[in-house]
C-alpha cells in the first residue's frame, strides 16, 4: 500500500517530501512516538527527532529502549529502496543495539549515505548479486552525547538474482 501511494503521489510531490510526510503520518512509525524532521532531496539524509512523552517513557523516566530501536528500524531500509529503485530488492537482515545512556530529553539521528556508498553497493551487488551493507548510526541529545549507537546489516540483491534465488530455493524444497 505504502509503495503504491508513494509511486502515484511522485507525479505530483517530491520524493524527500512523500518520504518524510509519508512516515510521519504513517499509524506504523507514528506509534514509535519519532518524527522525520529532514529529508534531503536526494534521500541520503533523512533525521528525526525522538522527545520523551508519557507514551515512550520507562520505569525509571527515560525513553524506552524499544522506542529507540523501533524509530530507527525501518529508515535505512525504505531510505535505500528509494534510492536505488525498482531493479533492487533490500531487506532489513538484523540490527544491534548499545544503549549508552539514559535519553531523558529530545534526541535526534541522523541516517546518511554517501554518493560513493550508492555506488559502491551497485557495482558489489552488480558483481556478486547480493551483499551485505553495514551501517551504524547514533542517537544524540542536544549536547552531542551519544545515547544509543545501532549498527544495522540490510540485505541487497539485485532484483532478477533474488527471484532466480527464491525459485531454487521453492525447487528445492518441493524436491525434498
């Protein structure tokens, strides 16, 4: 549903901005309790913005670990799909998470890729068919310290590779 609004919506709106509006308004990212404060146009930056509320506070009157990882979860994700394309398939693989201290006030993350990264994953994924991409960003308070740090493994094929790979993978398995 998300993709399909968001294919129709870019006759009409830029991308950073269906992107950003897109997520805010999502009920799925809404109830992380985070909000996208920036997209770049060309959706290598995107950031957002985590404050402490009744419904993300823990026991001890800080934001909630989970609320952390859920705002952080899907960005890297949708962020590359949109910029790489239709030819790429890309799914979260796992994610770590080290919670260094307690967010008792707003935090912010920054989620960036570089040009040269965007090249570098297509000539890898171009050579091997699938890779691995490894990013790690943190969340920061307002005096730069960092509050949690996540280091994110997402899967990316190239979209022909992956439907040739589900279809061995289907062959097998009615094989056994």
């Amino acid at each position: 549903m998300y993709k399909t609004a968001s294919t129709f919506l870019q006759r009409f709106v830029k991308p950073s901005t269906i992107y950003k509006y897109g997520f805010n308004w999502s009920p799925m990212y809404r109830r992380t309790t985070a909000k996208i404060i920036e997209v770049s146009d060309d959706l290598h930056k995107v950031v957002i913005k985590l404050q402490p509320n009744w419904k993300n506070r823990n026991y001890v009157g800080s934001i909630f670990g989970g609320s952390m990882l859920a705002a952080t979860d899907p960005i890297y994700m949708i962020q590359l799909i949109q910029i790489l394309g239709n030819n790429y398939v890309v799914w979260d693989k796992s994610v770590e998470a080290r919670y260094k201290k307690p967010a008792k006030t707003k935090i912010f993350g920054e989620f960036l890729f570089s040009e040269d990264e965007i090249t570098a994953i297509k000539k890898n994924v171009e050579h091997q068919g699938e890779i691995d991409v490894i990013k790690i960003m943190h969340l920061i308070d307002e005096k730069q310290n960092k509050i949690a740090t996540f280091k994110k493994t997402l899967y990316v094929a190239d979209k022909t590779f992956y439907k040739q790979k589900l279809k061995q993978r289907r062959q097998l398995t009615n094989s056994l």
